[in-house]
C-alpha cells in the first residue's frame, strides 16, 4: 500500500511518500516545501485567533468555560488554505493517477479535544453513544461542531479520544479542497496520530511527548498506554526567529539560518564554560521558552497529582527541537531525563538517519506509520464527508488493478482448459476399460446392453450390482460350508469302516447336524455282530443302531462334532 502525507505548517509543508509491504514501513522521498511569501501560511495564529476553549481537557474533567462576550458558541480559527499552500499541494498531488492513500492533518491550534469512559466494551456501541455523551460535556450545541474519534476499548470500559472542530470551518475546508483538487483519503488529528505510535510502541508512561513547532508547542501526556491529556502553548520557531531579529537587527531569513546553525540552551553549569556572547544567546534563548517551561511545569504537576506517579520520561520532536543541547536544558529544568523522539525506527529510508530530519519529518512520518497499526486513526471524513468510491479509487488504481485481474483470469481459463483436456483422455481410457471388461463372457452383458453404456450406465450399473450381490452371497455360502468340514465323516468311514461280503452300504446322507447310514445285510447272521463291532470302535458321538432282520437292513445315525 502507497501513502502520501501531508504535513501542513506554519512554515513549511512536510511531504513523505512511503509503501507499506508485510508490515515494513519504507519512505521513497521527504521532501519539505518552504513557503517563500511574507505571510506564512493563512493558518497563522494571532492572539485574537486563539480557540476559547481549551485543548488540554483532563480525562472526566469538566469542560472548560467559553470566553466572556462568546456565549455558548465555539470559536476556533478557520481552517482554509492559502493559495501557496494550495499551489504546493497541487503541485504534490494527482488524485487521478496515484495508486495510494493522501493524509493530511488538521493542527492542534484549530481543533479542541475530550477524553471520555463509556460504559461499552465495543466500538459500534461507542460511536451510539458517544454523541449524547459529548453533547453533556460541550459547551455549545453538538450541531455546531465537527467531530471524530477513535476508541480504545478495554475489558468493561472504552476509553474515546475525541478530536472537535467547528462545523462550519469544517464544511469550508472540505469544499475547498474538493474544489481544488486536493481531497486527500483522510483527514486526522495529531492526537490520533500520537495515540496510534504510543500503542505501537507500548509506552506505558508515565511520559511527555512534547512537539516543538514553529508556532505551537504540543504536549501529551502518557499513562498506562493512552494520552490521556494535552497541553498547547505559544512558543515556538517563530517566537525565536521573532527575538533574534530584534535582539541582532537581523532581517527575518538570516534570523531563521541563525537559529538553524547557531542557537543553543545552556545548563547553569555551563554558563561558567561560556564566553559573554555565548552566555547572552543562551539567556535569550532561555527568556525565550520561560512561558513553555512554565506550562509545562503546570501541566506535569496536575497529571502527576491526578494520576499519583512522576514523569518518567520527557520525548521531544519537531522542527524548532534541533536547537542544540535543548535536552539537558530541559532535563535540569524538570529533573526528568530528556530525549529525542525516535519516531523513524523500523523504517527504511537512506534521510531517516539524519536525527535533525527525524525531528522535522516525526509527525509526517507518524501519520504514514499509523496505517500499520491495529487500532485506526481518527478520520473527520465521516458523515456527510465519507469518502467516495471516487475519492478512493484513481483510473491508475483501476487499470492497475484491472490488468492483474485479467491476468490471473487468464491463468485460470488456461488451468481449466488443460485440466479439461487430460480429464476428456482420462474418461476415453476409462470408457475403453469399461467395455473390454463388459466384453468378457463371464461378465454375461449383451452387446445390445453394452451399447447403451454412454447413453444409460445407470442400467448397466444397476445389473452389476445384483450379479455382484449374487456372487457375494455363493461366496458367502462357500465361506461358511467351508468352516463345517462335511468331508470329515466320509474320509474317517472310508479309512475305518472296513466292508465284508456279508453287508454293503445301501444310503449315506451326511447333514450339518447329523448323519444317516442305511446298510443292506447280506448275510446277516454274521454281518450284524461284525458291524457292531466296527461302529463302536469309530466312536461317533449319539451313535445310534437299529436292526431289521425282516428286512434285512440296519440304520446306523449319530450326530456329527
């Protein structure tokens, strides 16, 4: 799977083409656009345009109260474009020919978020209820505000990450990148985004994500797997960028390039180690990030009171997080062990190695690594703004697709062919079999039966089986004759049973349980005492002699063993 994501700044826009195969992340290009205008970027944040209500909403927590004069309606700065940002995405984007997925994410200044536990342990009864639980817990009417979520579902609980924009602003922003052309495949939040790498990297916290931007800085707090809170503050590139060129009567360009190459924090240790020129950038640099440090100061505190555990970890990322030795600067500041964010492991790409690229690309390359995930991410395309066959689907994607289609269509008709022809030799070799066998006179098939063998076996099939049923039953017959041993009592009278002149056997009837001999005495006056004899020496078991003189005749029975 292709993906390609867009990271839309205040200062610049972070592109990263990458694939997915087998689960291995790896990017073909980062590539950033700097915007080359005096006005940034439409999305620039001025203080009368910061949202009134509060991005760091801890989990239950009440919501936080509309500014005075603002009443119960949310006020968030717009999310339009403008027309260079617009031009770069066009530039960057063939939603016609790219056989992939388009992301783009809404900043954190422009979206306010909730933390809610639904009494579900599913995500479809999640999504019904999240709405009445969200319009309990918002300020202003639920018809005013955009919404999506993504879910975390546990044994006998769902925890909901809910990110909100205003409907209108919302509605705008849809139509204007449709209108243009550049409608990517899904519309998320960095804080979905975040969720999705700490899942994937089983943070268990408790831990600070801190992004430094270059108009924002965003927090998240981590505990048990989940951000369960964050923060936004003012501080960031442009805040240095802004007293540096006040500080050095630097034009705006050399400001930033001095920052890139030059800037840096000091520990208080290494004041002592510094020159006065030094030391005077570091106490800039220091009064610089004095509000940041002090959030989030604030905000480490009332997480650690809420959840009883300390920070374990503080992760830095972002663009203006390359300042030098800025994680000992924070490290003494919280007494926390500082560290980069390694967002680029298990990914390959030759530009990932480059730790000041990883920061500038972490939050772009996150919202590529999320699609490996096994929980989604938030999409605000939902709704009326659900993505369309069309949206989804290119003329490359469909040809593409098409072809390989086609191809194993073609790889399967030729299987049946071959399959059909060695099936149509079998059956001829078989027939061939068949009639030589019927042929055979024991078999007792006429020709005229034979015949009929193609056009009604079944006939054939039926007369078979009864001659088969016949021979089965004579064999069966033989069996058990065989096991009698009938012979037994003729061979023992033929080698005992000596014959005289005087009598001959007339009758011999030997049966399954008993035995007849009728003898005709010839001269009975010496043949009977004689015979008598010669009886009880076989000893035949229930033997039985029966004389008649006046006949001339004598019965011999007895049973057989």
């Amino acid at each position: 799977m292709k993906i390609k994501a867009f990271d839309i700044g205040t200062y610049s826009i972070k592109i990263i083409e990458s694939s997915i195969e087998k689960r291995m992340l790896h990017h073909h290009s980062l590539q950033e656009v700097v915007y080359t205008s005096k006005s940034e970027s439409a999305t620039t944040t001025n203080d009368n345009s910061r949202p009134t209500t509060n991005a760091s909403t801890a989990p239950n927590a009440p919501a936080a109260p509309p500014a005075p004069g603002v009443g119960a309606t949310l006020s968030l700065p717009p999310l339009l474009l403008n027309e260079e940002q617009i031009k770069i995405l066009k530039e960057n984007m063939d939603p016609g020919n790219f056989d992939g997925k388009y992301i783009f994410i809404i900043p954190a200044c422009r979206l306010t978020s909730r933390y809610l536990t639904l009494p579900v342990n599913s995500r479809k009864k999640a999504d019904l209820m999240l709405p009445y639980q969200l319009e309990r817990d918002l300020p202003f009417a639920l018809s005013e505000v955009h919404f999506a979520a993504v879910h975390l579902v546990q044994k006998n609980q769902t925890n909901s990450l809910v990110s909100i924009t205003g409907a209108n602003h919302f509605d705008q922003y849809f139509k204007q990148l449709a209108a243009n052309n550049i409608l990517p495949d899904y519309i998320s939040s960095e804080l979905s985004v975040y969720q999705s790498f700490v899942e994937r990297r089983h943070l268990d916290g408790p831990a600070l994500i801190v992004d430094i931007g270059h108009e924002t800085t965003k927090s998240y707090f981590i505990y048990d797997r989940a951000i369960v809170s964050n923060h936004l503050n003012y501080v960031g590139g442009k805040l240095i960028d802004e007293n540096l060129t006040k500080y050095y009567q630097l034009v705006n360009k050399n400001a930033i390039e001095y920052k890139h190459q030059h800037a840096f924090f000091l520990t208080e240790k290494q004041y002592a180690e510094t020159d006065p020129e030094q030391q005077e950038l570091a106490k800039i640099m220091k009064q610089i990030f004095a509000p940041l440090i002090r959030d989030l100061t604030r905000f480490e505190l009332g997480n650690r009171i809420s959840h009883g555990k300390n920070v374990s970890n503080i992760y830095l990322t972002g663009g203006s997080a390359n300042i030098k030795n800025i994680c000992n600067f924070f490290t003494q500041h919280f007494s926390i062990k500082t560290q980069m964010l390694e967002s680029f492991e298990n990914v390959t790409s030759e530009q990932s190695d480059n730790p000041e690229m990883a920061n500038t690309f972490a939050l772009c390359n996150l919202m590529v690594s999320s699609f490996s995930a096994k929980n989604p991410i938030i999409n605000f395309r939902v709704k009326q703004y659900t993505a369309t066959s069309g949206d989804l689907s290119s003329l490359y994607s469909n040809a593409f697709l098409a072809v390989r289609v086609l191809i194993i269509a073609a790889f399967l008709a030729i299987f049946f062919v071959i399959e059909r022809i060695i099936l149509i030799g079998d059956n001829k070799t078989l027939d061939t079999e068949i009639a030589k066998i019927l042929s055979k006179p024991t078999i007792n098939i006429s020709k005229v039966e034979q015949k009929k063998l193609q056009k009604k076996p079944e006939a054939i099939f039926s007369k078979l089986k009864k001659k088969e049923e016949s021979l089965l039953e004579e064999i069966d017959f033989l069996q058990k004759a065989s096991k009698k041993n009938a012979l037994n009592v003729l061979f023992s009278l033929q080698k005992n049973f000596k014959s005289t002149p005087s009598w001959e056997i007339e009758e011999l009837s030997i049966e399954e349980k008993s035995s007849f001999i009728k003898i005709k005495l010839l001269d009975p006056a010496s043949a009977v005492p004689e015979l008598k004899s010669q009886l009880a020496s076989l000893q035949f078991p229930g033997l039985k002699v029966t004389d008649n003189l006046a006949e001339k005749r004598m019965i011999v029975e007895f049973t057989q063993k």
